[in-house]
C-alpha cells in the first residue's frame, strides 16, 4: 500500500484480471492490449484518467470489458469493433465523449453500458451527434458483410436473369415468328381447354 509501481511486463497467459475497486491512479496500460487470451477486463471503480487505449481492440478473445466509474477521457476507440466475442460492455459513470461506434456488437449494448458520460452521442443514447461530430456508419462494407453480401447476390441474380431475359426475348421476336414458344403456349392452352 502506498506504493507506487510502474508496469513493465505481464504474463501473457492470464484470461482474467479483475482488479476493481483499489484505488488505482493513472492511464489504462497500453500493454494489456498484449494479453491476447484475456476474456475478462474489470477495471471499474478506480481512478484511471486519460483515454481508453485502442490497443484493447487487440483483446480478441475479450467477452467482458467493465472500465466503469473512473475519470476515462477521450472518445470510445473504434478499435474495440474488432472484439466479435464481446458480450459485455460497461463505460458508464466516466468523462468520454464524441460518437458511440456503431455496427457489430455494439448494436446489442444498451444505454446502461455508457449511462454517466454527458458528452457522448449517438445510439443507443438518445441524444444526436451534431453535424459536427459524425456518427460512424452503422453498416460499413468491412463490418458485418453477411447482410450486404447477401442483397448484393440477390440484386445480382435479378439483375442477370433481366438481362439474359430480355436479350432473348429480343432476339426471339426480332427474327420472325418463335415457333417453338407458339408450339409450348398451344400445348399448355390445349391441357386447359381439356379440363
């Protein structure tokens, strides 16, 4: 206690670190964004300032990140898009700012995980980013692309079956009459008059 100690390495192989509520001063270490097997990050209820590094957006395996009641500056990194496994986000009760980043999992968060940062904008808060802080796209071709992928093949195949469609359609009735299509229709017309 009372001492102050400055972090020089960590062991790469911790899945959780828990230290909330001690009273730790100064800046998130950048080196945890090297802890590439960490699931779990609580750092809440401490003094940390500045912002948060973008080096967490290395924590791939990250499921839960707690940075909540601290004096954390800056914006929300958009690097922290990088982490699909997230599952819990809570940046409640500090001094963060500008735009929420939108897409992927950050569409799932609600208003508890960023409640207490009066100047951050954008969903799930209700208040609007200005026409000078722009909110990140919600759908970007790098995000979640299974969604465009799929409208784009659809349009693809509409847009293909149209022009193969009325290409022949052009070619059939632009040199004489299609008998083979007369002989189709009189043969469905004939099965009808049938029954």
């Amino acid at each position: 206690k009372g001492l102050e100690i400055k972090f020089e390495t960590l062991l790469s192989i911790w899945t959780v670190i828990d230290l909330s509520s001690n009273q730790f001063r100064g800046e998130i270490p950048k080196i945890l964004g090297e802890l590439h097997l960490l699931i779990v990050l609580n750092l809440s209820h401490n003094c940390l300032i500045g912002p948060i590094p973008s080096s967490l957006g290395n924590l791939l395996e990250l499921e839960s990140l707690d940075l909540s009641s601290n004096k954390l500056e800056g914006r929300i990194p958009t690097e922290l898009k990088n982490l699909g496994f997230l599952e819990v986000l809570n940046l409640s009760q500090n001094n963060l700012k500008g735009p929420i980043p939108q897409g992927k999992q950050f569409d799932t968060f609600t208003y508890d995980s960023y409640m207490g940062n009066s100047d951050l904008c954008g969903l799930p808060l209700s208040k609007n980013c200005g026409t000078d802080e722009e909110t990140p796209a919600k759908f970007d071709r790098d995000d979640d692309g299974d969604e465009l992928n799929w409208k784009f093949s659809i349009l693809m195949g509409y847009g293909c079956g149209l022009v193969l469609g009325m290409s022949m359609a052009y070619i059939v009735f632009t040199t004489g009459k299609p008998w083979w299509l007369i002989r189709i229709v009189e043969r469905v017309r004939q099965r009808f008059a049938k029954r």
